[in-house]
C-alpha cells in the first residue's frame, strides 16, 4: 500500500483569473467579484484546484491593482467585502481554493500611509517609505533604475526629498526595515485569512527590502531578458542592491509562520537575475514560501534545450523546496503567439500544458489558455498600460494579454459585458469563445479539461521526482519516478513538422491513455506529430 503524505498544494492546479477581464456584470465594462463567482462553475469544470485572483482591493488603478490604497477592504469597481464573502462560500462549495495577491513591496501614491508619510521628516510614518536625500548636484541618491522606465527615484516638494519606486512614480515602495511596516502587512494577511482565503500570491515578493547604505548597482554582466524587454535599461543593471536582499528571508519565516496558523499557502513572484536561485532559497526547508514561479518560461524562449535547463537547473539548486512552471500570465504575452508566432497551431496549446502538467512542480495556468487564446493587437490609441505607452512602439505592453474573456460568440462584447470593454476584444476570441468550444470534443478547451483531470489520476506527474534524456529538438524527453509504483515516461514533439525519434529508455514500456496527445512507441521508436505526445509506464 502506497501511503500519499505529499501536501495537497503539490498535486493541484493553479488557475488565474485577472478580475478586470474575467466577466462584468454590471455593465461598466470591466469585470468584478460577481462575475467570477458565476464562472466558478466554470472554472472547476476545467479540473484545477485552486483560484488565484490578482487584485482587487481598493486603488486608483494607475497600475490596475497593483497600486493598493487600502489593503483591507474591495474597491467598488469590483463590487464588496460582501462580494468577495460570497465567492470564497461558492468556491469552497465546489471544493476549490481561492488565492489572493497580496502586493506589499509598496503601496499607491494614494495610500494613507504614503499621505501621512510624505508630510513631513518627522510624524509616526515618516520612515515607513523610503527615502532618501539628494546628492550635492541634485541629482538622486544612487543609478537604480524603475522596472517601467527610467530613474527608480521620485522628488517630493513636501519633504524635499526623493523617494523609491521600483515601478511607477505612483507606486512608492516601502521600508521593510521598518519593524512596523513588516507587522502591518503580516496584520493584513491575517484579516483575509480570517475571511477564509487558503493562500496568497505574493507580488514582487523579492523587492521588500533594499540595501540601506543606498549602494548603486553595478553593470549587468549578461542581460536580464526573463523579465524585461530588451528595450528598457532596467536590464543593464545586476539588481544586487535595490532588491532580492538577504534579510527578506527572515521575513519569509514570519509569513510562512502566521500562514501555518490557517493551513494556508504562499506562491511568490520572483522576477530577478537569477531567478532559479532565488525560487529555490525562498521554497528551501519547508519554513517559508511553499512555492515560488519565475519568469524564465515565461520568455519568447521556446525550446526542449531551455525548458530542460530551467528545471533542472532548479532542482540541482533546490533543498526541499516546490517550484510553480508558468507559462502565460498578466504580464506576458499570450504563450501561443510568444511561442507559435502569428498563426500558431491549435495544436500547440494542448502540447505545452501536457508538457507543463508533466513537469515536476504546481503548474499554474492563466485564464483563456485553455481556450488557446493568441495575443490581442490592441492599437495605441486604446492602450492603458503605463507600461506600454512608455516604450511603445517597440514594446507594446501588457494589455495584449489582459482582454476580455471571451464567453460566446452570440453576443456583443463576447458576452463579456454589456457595456464598452476596458479594453476591445479580438474578434478572433469571439470566434474561439467559451460557448463555441464547449461542444467541441476536439477543441482546445476539452483538451485542457482532459489533460487536467487526467493528470490527478497519474500520481508519477503529480508526486514523483523528474529526470529528463537526450534528444534533438525540438524534442523534450522526461521520466518521472515514484517509489512503489512505475516510472512514467514522457515525450513531447514542440515542433511543427512529425518526427521519430529511437528511444532505448521507452523499449517495453506501455502506453497510458486518456490524455488526449497523438503519438505511439513501438520497441522504443517514438513516432510523433507535429506538436504531439506520448505518456508510457515502464514496469518494474
């Protein structure tokens, strides 16, 4: 008898709604808290186990959320505590999770606390930011440089002093040396624990602290491409001392400490030079991040050779920790267009989740993927990413990822909303919509849904160790292990074009069935379509 003591955050499947496209229903155009909740059927129609929701708390929505003026309370635009209250019962109802973002390493310009910090050199919050002097010539205190352009610093008339911000001027960051700010946020996670949340995603999660001498960053050896494009300077820099410092470790252990109390978990973003370094230290002995994601998959980088390098570069590095492999998200362009090009297959979506359920790790997987969504060419004049708008046209931003869902084709809008969009939608997401899909035994959403639920079947994917074989590209050949049971083979053809491929480990294996991918092994030659698969088990 095979005894499963894995923690049940290792088996599941992450899902991501971004609450701004998901469904209005109020018909302002942008989507909020009811709309998610009446798509949670939907949601666990697909066989994932947990519901991440990118912010929702109370902001100017400069950055769309992620510029949080009030931790503790939704912003109205996405309806009310109320609200939110009602999606956690539903969700929980239908046994699913429900994550939220939490965005601690600064707050809006309009927070209270920056209000109360910004009027003066000495009142309680005056050190709760970061601040700093001028040099003698005026100019800021040292060269960091803001993820969206530009000098990371701020001047402020009120304090005659410049302040950080590693994102937008709007976003001014906080001062976690502060043992006040530290037990304010700790204060606010308990407050949506206490609502009944099962776990948080913790935006920017290496960017709490920063060295206090204010040393500047030196020269980038080699360019930080994982995280932002090559048109921004922010990549010349090695970020050694404006982010990812050592004491944000200890910090770690606080959170993961007060999450214990509610059986709760914690993924964390980490965007940073060496991003498969840090997702092992923050994920390492169990005491603090349960998991952690990175962007290094989440790059125009599409081959066996990079996928291979990234996970195996993270379990060599790693002491115990879980890694979440993410391939699309809010802030990516679509996988199908940053990985197919202008025309991607179809095929292509059920391809990569297969390989991405395959891995070892929590996949995370980001609304309308898994109805193969390509990225939307939004025009500049209906572009609202600060982002995008600073280095158009050469990089376009974020919105392109971040359209309305599409629910059916046999209303204004994609059924998303009665009302004008936040932002338009394809007409070819009308044309892939939900309602459209969902009849379709071959579509890419019933592919999702069968490679999903086929995976909680196969305790190799979703507990054993991985080891991956030699093979040309574009093919990504693995075996996962489990004591007690069969190793799992499995194969995966990322190109589009057949291929075979002679495969001495696969001679005697078995097929398993029911996952969807064409492919077939015969004494150990592998025979594969264009963008196809196989899964076999190798008796002992």
């Amino acid at each position: 008898m095979i005894i499963n003591d894995t923690p049940w955050w290792r088996e599941a499947t992450i899902y991501q709604v971004y609450p701004r496209s998901f469904l209005d229903t109020n018909g302002d155009g942008v989507g909020d808290l009811a709309g998610i909740t009446e798509k949670l059927g939907y949601i666990a129609s697909l066989g994932v186990d947990i519901v991440w929701i990118s912010p929702f708390f109370t902001s100017p929505m400069k950055d769309f959320g992620y510029d949080v003026s009030d931790y503790c309370d939704v912003d109205p635009l996405f309806g009310t505590l109320a609200d939110f209250d009602a999606l956690v019962a539903k969700a929980h109802g239908l046994g699913l999770k429900i994550m939220i973002d939490q965005v601690w390493s600064h707050t809006a310009e309009a927070h209270p606390w920056f209000t109360e910090s910004r009027a003066s050199r000495a009142n309680p919050k005056a050190d709760w930011y970061v601040w700093a002097d001028p040099r003698d010539d005026g100019n800021p205190p040292n060269n960091w440089l803001s993820v969206f352009g530009g000098s990371s610093w701020q001047w402020d008339s009120r304090r005659k002093q410049y302040y950080l911000h590693n994102f937008l001027a709007s976003q001014p960051d906080m001062n976690f040396h502060h043992p006040e700010v530290q037990q304010v946020h700790l204060d606010n996670l308990r407050f949506w624990l206490e609502r009944g949340v099962d776990g948080v995603r913790m935006d920017a999660c290496n960017f709490h602290f920063h060295d206090t001498e204010l040393r500047s960053n030196p020269p980038a050896l080699t360019r930080d491409t994982a995280t932002v494009t090559d048109v921004n300077p922010y990549g010349m820099q090695a970020h050694v001392y404006d982010k990812t410092r050592p004491e944000n470790i200890p910090y770690l252990l606080r959170v993961r400490a007060l999450l214990n109390e509610y059986d709760a978990i914690a993924i964390g973003e980490v965007g940073a030079d060496d991003a498969l370094g840090v997702m092992a230290a923050y994920t390492a002995d169990g005491d603090k991040l349960h998991l952690a994601y990175s962007f290094n998959l989440l790059t125009p980088q599409f081959s066996a050779a990079h996928i291979r390098t990234q996970v195996e570069q993270f379990e060599a590095r790693v002491t115990g920790g879980w890694a979440s492999w993410s391939v699309g998200n809010h802030d990516s362009i679509r996988v199908m267009t940053r990985w197919g090009g202008e025309q991607p297959s179809p095929a292509l979506a059920r391809v990569v989740l297969a390989m991405q359920l395959a891995l070892k790790g929590t996949p995370c997987l980001y609304q309308g993927d898994e109805l193969a969504l390509t990225e939307a060419d939004v025009p500049f004049e209906l572009l609202q990413d600060p982002y995008g708008i600073t280095f158009w046209p050469e990089f376009k931003g974020r919105d392109g990822c971040r359209t309305p869902m599409p629910w059916t084709n046999a209303a204004p809008n994609g059924g998303f909303t009665t009302g004008t969009p936040w932002l338009p939608l394809d007409p070819a997401h009308i044309a892939a919509a939900e309602s459209v899909q969902d009849g379709d035994a071959a579509s890419p959403l019933n592919a999702a849904r069968r490679l999903i639920q086929w995976r909680k079947a196969q305790p190799q994917l979703t507990r054993g160790d991985i080891v991956f074989f030699d093979a040309p590209e574009p093919i990504l050949a693995l075996r996962r292990d489990l004591p007690g049971m069969a190793s799992m083979l499995a194969i995966f053809n990322l190109g589009p074009a057949p291929v075979t491929f002679d495969w001495a480990a696969a001679r005697g294996a078995s097929a398993v069935d029911g996952h969807g991918l064409a492919g077939q092994v015969t004494d150990g030659l592998v025979s594969l379509p264009a963008f196809g698969g196989w899964f076999g088990v190798l008796q002992a």
